[in-house]
C-alpha cells in the first residue's frame, strides 16, 4: 500500500530525517510514536508532499509520489488530517463536508451518509459553523472530511490531542470499523500510548529523526515504552 524508504529531510541547513522507512500494508492500522520533536509531523508532510524530500522514495500502490505536488498526491489517494485539524471554523459543518467533495470532483454518492453514521453528533449540527464546534467534535468533522475524498490511505497527527476521553474512544471505535472494512489503512501518530495497543496493527517509533524500534503492536513491551517513549 504506503513505502516509505530512505527519506530524508533537512531544513536550513540542518537534517531533519534520517533514512525513515516504513510500510503501512492493506487493511491494516500502523501507529507512528516518539517523543515530541523526533520527526513524527515533518514524515507525514513528506508523504503528503508539504515538505520536500532530500533523498528516498514515498510509494502509494508501487507509484512514486516524490516530485508530486499536495494536491496531486492527494487525488491519488491520500487523506490527511494535521495536527490542528485546519477546518474551515467560519463554514458550516455542512458546507466543509460539502467543500471536499467540490475541491476533489466528486459526487456525494451516499458517502456523506456513510461519514455522518460514523460521526452521528455531526449530523445534528450541519448548520452550525465549524468554529463553535468542541475540540472533539471538529476532530470527527476533520476525519469524516477526508474521508469524503475516498482516501486509499487516512493519514491521522495527533488526532486525540487536547479531546476529552468518551470522544477518543468514538474516534477510536471508529478506526476500528474503516479498518474492518479493509477499504481503508490508516497511518496514526499518536503519543496516547493506551490508543495505539487499542486500535493499532503495527508500531514504529522514531527518536532523533530515525527509526529506533518496529514491530506487531503486541510486542510493544514495557522495557521499549521507557527506552523509547517515556518523558
């Protein structure tokens, strides 16, 4: 599904990344962890196309995507949802679902349907602006977003941040059932440790820009969560 081989950034001067490679297979939930300023953020924008890579290869079904601009990248099948959630706070909750279908040429199709079964609360506020939206309830309208562009691959940063817990636990019952589906992978950064042994398949943890430790998420012991994970 998503390679990732190689990869290396550097801004001003300084690198950044260091040889990041990782797969995300089909049908499959891998979760990307490390402590705060590893690198976690800056592999995400490389595979979406908002940083440029030094050096490495970022595959999406065995096609190249380095060299490709953002949009490009995502109309070949990339969702992604950044730290921040970056929707439209003075459009209403249904004009920023409806804003990603036009922006990609799509047809609703019964999808915005299918979004508002997996996010309810969203149905009942489609007329209410996205600004005024709790911190829990713009993360649902982030996700249900950019999976109305028919992503082969949801890419997620930090999506529990700052979100009180009953509203993490829908959105992880929610990954739970796109990747019953197995229409969908998903590539997660994450720090809620709790959240990836829940919802996750596979684990890499980066540290210094590299990474240190990989594997299935039931071997994501005790001794590697304080070698590489606590603060």
């Amino acid at each position: 599904m998503l390679n990732l081989s190689n990869i290396n950034v550097s801004y001003d001067g300084s690198r950044i990344l260091r040889g990041v490679s990782l797969s995300v297979p089909e049908k499959s939930l891998v979760c990307l962890m490390g402590r705060n300023g590893v690198g976690k953020t800056t592999t995400l924008k490389s595979i979406v196309g908002l940083v440029k890579s030094d050096l490495g290869s970022v595959k999406l079904d065995g096609a190249e995507l380095i060299g490709l601009p953002p949009d490009v990248r995502a109309r070949k099948g990339i969702g992604f949802v950044p730290q921040g959630r970056d929707i439209f706070p003075h459009l209403t909750v249904w004009e920023n679902l409806k804003i990603s279908l036009v922006v990609h040429g799509t047809k609703a199709n019964g999808q915005v349907d299918r979004v508002l079964e997996l996010f309810p609360i969203l149905k009942e506020f489609l007329q209410r602006k996205g600004g005024v939206l709790s911190g829990g309830q713009q993360q649902q309208l982030a996700i249900a977003r950019a999976l109305l562009t028919n992503p082969k691959i949801l890419i997620l940063d930090e999506p529990t941040e700052g979100i009180q817990p009953n509203i993490i636990d829908l959105i992880g019952d929610t990954l739970l059932k796109i990747k019953k589906e197995g229409k969908i992978s998903i590539l997660l950064v994450e720090q809620y440790l709790d959240f990836c042994l829940t919802v996750g398949d596979t684990f890499y943890i980066m540290d210094r820009g590299a990474v240190v430790a990989e594997g299935p998420i039931a071997h994501l012991n005790d001794e590697i969560v304080k070698k590489h994970l606590t603060v």
